[in-house]
C-alpha cells in the first residue's frame, strides 16, 4: 500500500507526545491511526488489492465508526 509512511509519521508523532506528556495527544494520534488504517484497507479492497480472506474475523475491519465505537469514541 503506498499509504503506508503515514502510519509511521503518526507513530512518530505519537511518541512524542507520550515523551512530552501530552496524553490527550497521543490518545487522538492512536485513534488517527486507526482511521488511516480503516481507509488503507477500504482503498485496497475498492481497487482489488486485498481479497475476502484479509478481513478481520468480525467482518468490519475496514469500518472507522466500528473501530473508534470499540474505543468508546463513537
């Protein structure tokens, strides 16, 4: 996926706000996280680069309202 970079920029970003204190911070960077992921994995299923066996086993691993609702943010 030529998204990838973005996650480690936001795992950069993360650290560092754990480094600085800045909980609320790195709490809305590992939901930012969890997005880019969400539409990582849309984006390769629209174009056919991931198939049905690359699901999570609940069916919804591409859904960011899914996600963050698990998190309590939804």
């Amino acid at each position: 996926m030529q998204h990838e970079w973005l996650i480690d920029v936001l795992a950069d970003l993360k650290a560092f706000a754990d480094a600085s204190g800045m909980g609320a911070s790195a709490a809305a960077l590992d939901d930012a996280s969890l997005v880019v992921l969400a539409e990582m994995t849309s984006l390769a299923r629209a174009s056919g680069q991931v198939g049905p066996t690359a699901r999570d086993h609940d069916n919804q691993s591409g859904s960011v309202t899914y996600l963050l609702a698990r998190r309590g943010h939804a």
